[in-house]
C-alpha cells in the first residue's frame, strides 16, 4: 500500500460513501417509477442497469470500496494499481462531461431525484478526478492506455444495442435504433469514442506533468 494511498483513504471513503447513497438512491427512485407506470421489478432493473451513469458509478462503489474493505485481496490490490485508477477515472469524467454536454438540457429533475442527479454525474466523477491527481501526479501511463480503457465504452455500446433488440427500448436518444437507424447510431458511437480517447489522453498527459512528493 502506497503512502498516497493512505492519505488519499479519507477521500476514498467519502467516494465511496456519496457513491453508494448515489447507485442506491437512483435504483429506489427507478424501482419507484417503474412500479407507478405498471411495469415489474424485473422490468425496472433491466431499465435501471441499460445507464451508461448507473454502471460506471457502480464500478465507481466497487473500486473504491474494496481497497478499503479487503486490501489485501486480489481485486483490493488491482483497484489501487495506476491503470485501473486511470481507467476508473476516464470512464466517470466521461459521464460527467458527456452529461453535461448531451443530456442536462434533456430533463429537470426536482426533489430526490436532483439529489440522485447531482451525486450521479456531478459530486462522484469530481471527486474521483481529483482523487486521481493525487494517486497518478506524476505517472507515466503507457500511451496505448485509453485504448484499452475504451473496451469498456465499447462493450457497454454492443450491450446496449443487443439489448435494444431483445426489448425494443434504448437507454440514451443518440444510440436509438428505432429512431436514428444503425448508420447514424454507428457515427455517433464513433464520435463518443472519439471524445473519450481525447478525454483520456488529456488526463494521461495531466498525470505525467505532475510532480510527486
């Protein structure tokens, strides 16, 4: 265990905390939804595990609860590693900044579900970016990092297309294939991959020009 590890403890757990107030609350208010507009819980599960945001803060919860709890364990030590914390970091900015830029204008939550928003794709991806800064300052990533962390953007992108085909329903508008078509969803799939290396390799660079201690 790293001495930024240890410093950064207090920040993990307060991730961790938000993180999980954040996934839980999200799945109540989903849970709740679904059952005021008829649908089962299975129903409700399958439409609140179909978020990109959802996932990637679940990710979040593991990856930061794990080394706290069980550090010494196989998965405790891989989520403490550079490459993971990188990979962890680049998915949730991306959230973040994706939100940001494509979705706020989409809805106005109000009351718990605000709350949910904020915690979801505001408080959490904030908190993990700076918690970054301090573990990665001054790490070299190996430059071909972000391609691999963008397997993960690519299978949730094929999970969610298979998905839309078994039940007709897509999470996100621009990757609506009843609406778009698979050529326009294609392109757009390409431009958020796109978008996610650059993120990545902006935060790859950030680390490098760090200074440790």
């Amino acid at each position: 265990m790293t001495p930024t590890y240890i410093k950064a403890r207090p920040l993990l757990a307060l991730i961790a905390i938000l993180g999980w107030v954040a996934v839980l609350l999200q799945l109540y208010l989903s849970m709740r939804y679904a059952a005021g507009n008829g649908k089962s819980l299975g129903q409700g599960l399958v439409i609140y595990f179909g978020f990109f945001t959802v996932l990637t803060n679940w990710l979040v919860c593991v990856a930061v609860t794990l080394p706290l709890l069980a550090p010494s364990s196989a998965p405790g030590r891989f989520f403490v590693r550079p490459a993971a914390v990188g990979w962890i970091t680049a998915s949730i900015a991306f959230v973040g900044i994706a939100y940001y830029v494509l979705l706020r204008h989409v809805w106005q939550p109000q009351g718990l579900q605000l709350v949910a928003d904020v915690l979801l794709h505001y408080a959490v991806p904030i908190l993990v970016l700076i918690y970054s800064l301090a573990a990665l300052r001054g790490m070299a990533l190996r430059w071909t990092a972000p391609l691999w962390w963008s397997l993960y953007l690519v299978a949730y992108f094929v999970y969610v297309l298979i998905r839309g085909v078994l039940i007709g329903t897509y999470p996100y508008g621009f990757v609506d294939v009843s609406l778009l078509g698979y050529a326009l969803v294609m392109r757009n799939a390409c431009f958020l991959l796109v978008a996610f290396w650059l993120l990545a390799y902006v935060l790859v660079l950030a680390w490098r020009l760090g200074k440790r201690d």
